[in-house]
C-alpha cells in the first residue's frame, strides 16, 4: 500500500517519508556549512515545502530556528539578527542575504536515508518575534518540549485527526502558521500550503480539496463574507473555520454561515503562550474566546494591585502552562512578563461563572494589524528621524478588515508633508506598519512622567477608518 501525501503545494506532493529523506538532506548541507547543536539559524522565508524541509533539517541538527517575518524591511531583519546572533542563514529572501551568507532555498537538495534524531526536549526549538511597547521586537525563546506541548494542546482543542484535511495561507514565521504546520504533520493530517492568500483559490481548494478545517483571520473573515459567488462553493466538507488572532466581528460571521452554512469557531493564544483557549467545537459561542484549554489554567488579575479576581470582574488576563515561552530576548524582558509564575498576557479581560473567557481590551499600547502586533514606538522611532517632526505619537483605530490601521499624531517643525512621513514608514518598516494617515497637532499630550497619553489622542482623532 502507497504512503498517503502529507503536503501539498501547487502540482507538488510529498509523502511523510520524502520530507523526511529531503530534512536529512538539507542537514548533511548545513553540517558541511558548519551548523551544530545548538546554534540558532535565522529562516526567512515564503510559504513553501522547502521551509518545511529546513525547519526539520535544523531542528534535526539540534539547532534552533530564528524565523523572520518575510514582510521585515533590512532594518527590521538587522535589529532581529543583532537581538538573536544567528551563526548561519536559510531562506529565499533578498533581504537576509544582503546581511549574511544565506543557503538558498531554490539550490536542489539530495534525499538521504539517514534518520535525524529527536531534539532534547529542554534546548530551544525556535524563536519567534513580537514587538513591546518599548519599540523593537522582542524574540520569543521556545524550546522543543514547550511546543511540544502547545502542538498537543492545539490538536486536541481543534479535535484533529489523520483524517482532517487542512489549508495553510497564513505566513509560516507566525505562531499561527508554524502551529498548524507542525501539528498537522505531527498528526498525519493532509495540508496544501500556499505562496499567499488568494480568496478564490481558497475557496477552490475548500471545494475539490474537501477541507475539513479552514484557519481565519478578519482579512480572510471579511473577504468570505464579501465574495459576490460564496453560495455557489460546495463548503460542505469543512468541520469549522477556526477564527484567530483578532476580535471575531459577528455580523461578518453570521454572513458567511448563512450564505455557505460554515460554522466558526473561536479561539486565543499569544506568540509566547500560543494557545489559551477555544470555544466548543459544536455551538461555539463567538461572544467570547472559549475556555481554557486542558492544561493552561488561567486567571484574572487587578489592573491595580494585582490581586487575582472573582469571576465577572475585568483585569489582567494572566495564564501558566508548560507550553509558556522559556523567555525573551532581551533576557532583561523576561522578568516582567511574568508574576508569580504566571504569563502575563497584557490582555484585559473576564472569566464568567461558567469559565468562559471575554476580551475586553487588548494590551495598552500594542496595535494589531490583521493579527500582528505593531508597537507604537518602533514607527514613532522613525517618525522622530524626520527633520519635520518636533514631537509625535501612534495609535491604532478601528478598521473594518484589518482590526486597527495605524495613525500617527505629529507635532511638526513648520510645514509637514503627511504623505512624506507615510513614505517614510513605508520604506523603512513592513507593510502592516503602515500609516493609515497623519494628523498634525500642536502638542502631543504626555503625563508628567513623559507618558504619552494615546487615549486622549483616540478620543481626539480616533474616528474608524476604512483604509
């Protein structure tokens, strides 16, 4: 009997085995570059097989995985490389060999037979970006066991099988992404991976592929929603779409259900605890983000004095499991994201009597753009290099399908070229970084203490945006 396909990228398949000859291939590649146990690998790369393939390869080596976003400009990918100090490159992207000396992804690679060995459970697997509020990035240290654990806890809250049937168009250097890749091989579940989000393919492969499990953020959401021909789709083989990374909008979902009769379903999780929880995945109820998943435990803190809370009161959201990051990058940065042995999360929220959980703010200073965080300072550090600009600040406002669009409050020098300042952005950071627009101020207001106060700012100029 022939080896069932477990990945699949436009004409392309391959069986479990191939990627795993191709893995020990790639390695025997790496090893002669001089790769070795527990050194770190910057990965930049497009949705492709052969990131799946590396990833196995430097695992496999015993090193970690430094995955760089390949939307990140050169000074982005500078600043993650000086935070993480890989010793050796693989990827695709221009950018990163411009830094360092890169193995292209393209270069064919012989399959060995050779079986890679299984990592220490204890040495770090990967690292992941998220930025703080204090400007750049911060790299999120996960180890092989910690995943490990987060794979097990998404598989089981997403009831997945070797019978499911996924799609993967989200980018692989995302916690969501690299979850859903990693556990669906894990479980012998068959993916198709794609370059990027396509609408209509993504309905085209739900229809002859027969998808069981879809993965959806609001960009995704609300091009469902609007596609003119959804109706005519066969969508009968999908379970649920699963609902991530953003605020579910209920009027959106509710359109897709009644014109394609798929039911969503929601869930919650960060880069450094990737999943907390998911609703039920009959009757899921999108007012809330589920409960918490077997084997995270989470509570609900005092924005005040940090005392845990009743249910029903709003604080802190705050989680412990073993599938929690080992740290940050900075070192300095990891002390404060915890309290207690508990991850904060920076999310404000509430637990009901019956355990469900709400989310009733996000984290103070953090914009999400179609689920990724944007910090405020990093796009503010660039602003202030203009010679126009005296002061400024960022803010996030609502934004129909990407939850926030960026917006920057300038106090200028004189004249001051919006459009040049939008520009400026553009070059020098990713493109959901972006200003949405530029409002001209006399002052930014700030506390005492230097604060900037965003809210007031909000409340000022905060009308929604439809970009």
């Amino acid at each position: 009997m022939s080896e069932a396909t477990a990945l699949v990228f436009e004409e392309r398949e391959y069986t479990r085995s191939q990627l795993d000859a191709l893995a020990a291939g790639l390695a025997g590649t790496l090893e002669r570059r001089g790769v070795t146990a527990g050194q770190r690998v910057a990965l930049m790369s497009s949705n492709r097989p052969e990131f799946v393939i590396a990833l196995r390869a430097i695992w496999g080596l015993g090193a970690a995985a430094v995955l760089l976003s390949p939307a990140w400009r050169r000074a982005e990918v500078e600043d993650a490389l000086a935070l993480t100090a890989p010793t050796h490159a693989v990827g695709d992207h221009p950018v990163l060999a411009e830094v360092m000396p890169m193995l292209h992804l393209d270069e064919p690679v012989e399959p060995e037979p050779r079986e890679l060995p299984v990592p220490d459970p204890a040495s770090d697997a990967l690292f992941v970006f998220s930025s703080g509020t204090t400007g750049m990035p911060k790299a999120v240290r996960h180890t092989h066991g910690g995943f490990a654990v987060a794979v097990r806890h998404w598989r089981d809250a997403l009831g997945l099988s070797s019978a499911d049937r996924m799609q993967i168009m989200t980018p692989p250097s995302h916690i969501l992404g690299l979850l859903n890749i990693v556990m669906a091989l894990d479980t012998g579940a068959w993916i198709r991976l794609h370059r990027r989000f396509d609408i209509d393919a993504m309905l085209r492969h739900i229809q002859t592929d027969r998808i069981t499990i879809e993965m959806a953020v609001a960009p995704i959401a609300l091009a469902l929603a609007a596609h003119p021909e959804l109706g005519s789709y066969d969508l009968s083989s999908l379970r649920y779409i699963m609902w991530c990374a953003t605020p579910v909008t209920e009027s959106v979902a509710e359109a897709v259900t009644d014109k394609a009769g798929a039911n969503w379903v929601t869930a919650y999780g960060t880069s450094e605890l990737p999943v907390i929880s998911c609703n039920s995945l009959q009757g899921a109820r999108l007012d809330t983000v589920g409960r918490p998943v077997p084997g995270v435990e989470v509570r609900i803190v005092s924005l005040e004095d940090g005392e845990a809370l009743p249910p029903g009161e709003v604080g802190e959201i705050q989680a412990r499991s073993g599938s929690v990051m080992g740290g940050y990058l900075p070192e300095t940065a990891t002390a404060q994201a915890f309290s207690d042995g508990w991850y904060r999360t920076g999310d404000v929220g509430y637990l009901d009597g019956d355990g469900w959980l709400r989310i009733t703010d996000r984290a103070k200073e953090m914009i999400k753009v179609r689920g990724f965080q944007v910090a405020p300072a990093e796009i503010e550090a660039v602003l202030h290099g203009h010679p126009a600009v005296e002061d400024c600040a960022v803010f996030g406002v609502d934004h129909p399908s990407d939850g926030e669009a960026v917006v920057a409050a300038v106090a200028p020098r004189g004249e001051v070229d919006a459009q040049e300042l939008c520009d400026l952005v553009g070059e020098r950071l990713a493109s959901y970084k972006r200003l949405s627009r530029v409002v001209v101020v006399p002052e930014i207001p700030r506390l005492p203490s230097g604060k900037v106060l965003r809210r007031v700012l909000k409340e000022q100029h905060g009308c929604s945006t439809d970009g």
